[in-house]
C-alpha cells in the first residue's frame, strides 16, 4: 500500500488494539512514480499523529516512519532493528506511559472519533509541501493540538427550533441525521463526523443547528413520541 493510502485512523486503531509500535516505511522522498507524491502526505500526516499521541500521553516515539527503495533492503533491516530496540526500551504500551490499558483505548477513542473532524479542521496543513524535512517536525505545536481537541465543535439540533424542512438530512453526507416530513430532525452523534454541512445549510429563519464545544454536555435527543411537529 502507498504510504499516502495510510490513514490516521489505522494508526490510532493499531495503538487502541495495543500495538507497542507503529512504523510506516516509504518510498523515497521526490522519487515517487506519480505525481501524487504520497510519502509527503504520510510524513505530514505522521507528524500530526506524533503531536497527538504526545498530547493524549503516549511516547510519541512509538510511532515512526522511513524511506527507502525497493533495492534497499540492508537500510530497511537497520531502520526496523532500530525500531524494535526502541520499542523494547520503552516497554509495552502503557508501561512508559503509566498508563493502563483500559485508559489507553479511551484515549485513543476520543482521537479516532474526531479523526474526520481533524483532518477537516487541518485540511490545509496536511496538504501542505515543506521544502525540509526539519520543517515537518515544527509543523504541528502540542498548544495547537490541546486547542484542536478542547475547541472541538459537536453539532445539535435545537428541537424547538427544527421546522423538519428536511434540508439538513438531504445534505449530511453520512446520513447522521434522522428525521422525515413533519418530523423533528436528530442528530446520530456516532455517526457525525463533524463537518458543519447541516450548520450551513439549515435556513437562517429557522437556525435550529446549533454549535456546542465537544468538552460540554450535549443534550439528549428529544424523545421519538415528542418528535412530530403539528402545524
Ligand atoms: S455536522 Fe456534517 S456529518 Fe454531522 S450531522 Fe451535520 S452534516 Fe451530518
Ligand atoms: S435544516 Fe434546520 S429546520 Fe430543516 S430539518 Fe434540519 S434542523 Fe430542522
């Protein structure tokens, strides 16, 4: 698989599963065989994942990538070996971390359910192309990251407010959103990924979508048999 192909979620997913390491090795920089030039999507990538996994606690030394070619095999004998004996100081997960398991896969599920969310909000910093490699490592700041989660947004719809014009539902491209005519509309927080399109497309007159920072509380649905409006 292209190093581009790989997901900040298989990452969190392997780290939630207990994986002590996670190493992504690459193609070379600048000798990619597409135009894509996927390697520097994953190092950008990479080093977002690096500076979560520190603000969530975990030694972010656990997580690495590498280049080298196809022909390279002796390289990537030395870049693996390095990466095991550096697991196998820092121990299994948790043990350098002081951390249990079961507070581990929390973490890690907070991360992964705001996974769209954050590459939404960072879209323009992870597409971006740095002229050095030093650059990638200052790229992203442990205070953007603590912002990033403390001013997450979750999405509500204000029941007394929805006229159940069914726009938002059409529009959710996760089908988040339940309702129907006549119907106070709802939205499935398990299934929001959080990218404001029912905000924006809710009319002003109505505005029955309201912004909460995800560290609130966030009301319960109203009930089924309190969700048919009558005109
Ligand atoms: S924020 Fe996006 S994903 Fe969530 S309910 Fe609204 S439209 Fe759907
Ligand atoms: S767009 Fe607004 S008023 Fe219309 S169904 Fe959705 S929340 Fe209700």
């Amino acid at each position: 698989m292209c190093t581009g192909r790989v997901d900040m979620s298989f990452i969190f997913r392997a780290f939630a599963n207990g994986a002590d390491g996670v190493f992504i090795g690459g193609c070379r920089l600048n000798e990619c065989n597409y135009t894509t030039h996927g390697n520097y999507h994953a190092l950008n990538m990479v080093h977002l994942c690096k500076k979560i996994l520190e603000y969530k606690g975990i030694n972010p030394e656990r997580l690495r990538i590498e280049f080298m070619s196809s022909g390279e095999g002796i390289l990537f004998a030395e870049f693996i070996n390095d990466f095991v004996r550096k697991i196998k100081s820092l121990g299994p997960l948790g043990k350098n971390e002081g951390l249990e398991d079961t507070e581990i896969k929390s973490r890690m599920a907070e991360v992964q359910k705001l996974i769209p969310y954050i590459k939404i909000v960072k879209n323009e910093k992870l597409s971006s192309r740095l002229d050095k490699l030093e650059d990638y490592r200052n790229l992203y700041t442990i205070d953007e990251i603590e912002k990033l989660f403390k001013e997450a947004i979750v999405y509500y719809i204000d029941p007394t407010k929805c006229q159940a014009c069914m726009i938002c539902a059409r529009k959710c491209p996760v089908e988040a959103i339940s309702g129907g005519k006549n119907r106070i509309h709802v939205i499935d927080q398990d299934k929001c990924i959080r990218c404001g399109t029912c905000f924006a497309s809710c009319p002003p007159r109505f505005g029955a979508i309201k912004k909460i920072l995800a560290s609130e509380p966030i009301p319960a649905p109203i009930p089924e048999e309190q969700r048919t409006i009558t005109r």
